[in-house]
C-alpha cells in the first residue's frame, strides 16, 4: 500500500488539517485510502491530535468534497467535508475545505455543520461567488446522498475497510 499525505487548506492556502493515509485503491466512486487508528494528525502547525479510530477515506475524481467513514465508537459514522476537486501530485492528495460538512451520526441523524463558520468565511476570505454557489450545491446533493445512503454513501467503504486490517 502507497503510504500519502493528505492535506487540507483552507481558501487562500492556509495549511489545514494534514496527516498521511495509505492508498487502498480504486473503484467507480474514487480512490480509498486508510488512516487507521494512532495516526497522528495537525490542525495547521497546531499540537499533534492522535486519532483513536481507523477512518477509511475516499476521494472522488470530479467532485467537490470528501469523506470519511468512521469505525466505532467514534461518535460520526459517515463524516463529508465540502472541498475543492482533490488534486493528486505525486504522493499527496490536496484540496481546499470549504467549511460546510455533512455528518451521519450513529444513531441515523443528520448534521450540516459550520453553516456559520462558511458565512463568515465568505467574507473573511473573500469567496468568489462561483465558490459559495458550487459549495452550497455540493452540501444540498450531499445531505440528500449521506442522508438515504446511495451510491459510496451506502456501505461501499467497508470492502475497503476489511482490505484495510
């Protein structure tokens, strides 16, 4: 397995959360890869943060976001970040977090989360409105996907989750 980082920024290039993943493979939804539990990750340059569960990760070709499907007892099954298109150089995936995530708890509810921290970002950092439009889109397509579990959203992760152990 192909050992990468995976970088998160934020809009205008600040370093986000960063930490390395390996490679599981492909298939019609995008690449997976693994960050399984005792990885260490950064906010930025902040602390070192240990993740206690393994997360499978997949990352689509051509669209706006990515995810991460979460093993017990982590308190989100299914956690989506709205990015940019991850862009692939070498051994790094990278794309822009765009504040909006959608989140499937445990017990089936459903989250979009930092609808404030992506308005105040709008301005902060100075979003084009082609950004806000497309981003909102991929939350609104997000929530309805997440919510009734199709396509990867559905249990395509754990076939990659048992090549993963």
């Amino acid at each position: 397995m192909t050992i990468v980082r995976i970088v998160y920024r934020k809009y205008g290039g600040a370093l986000h959360w960063n930490h390395p993943g390996r490679v599981l493979g492909e298939d019609e939804y995008g690449i997976w890869a693994t960050v399984p539990g005792g990885t260490v990750a950064r906010k930025g340059d902040g602390p070192p943060v240990t993740w206690e569960t393994t997360a499978i990760m997949l990352f689509p070709r051509d669209a706006w976001w990515t995810a991460s499907f979460n093993t017990p007892p982590h308190r989100s099954e299914v956690y989506v970040d709205v990015t940019t298109v991850p862009e692939w150089r070498d051994d790094e995936v990278t794309m822009l977090d765009l504040d909006l995530d959608v989140i499937r708890l445990r017990d089936g509810r459903l989250i979009l989360d930092d609808e404030d921290e992506f308005a105040e970002h709008q301005l902060l950092l100075n979003y084009p409105t082609d950004l806000i439009t497309q981003a909102e889109r991929t939350a609104r397509w997000l929530l309805d996907a997440v919510g009734e579990r199709k396509g990867p959203f559905g249990g395509a992760h754990l076939d990659w989750l048992s090549k993963a152990e």
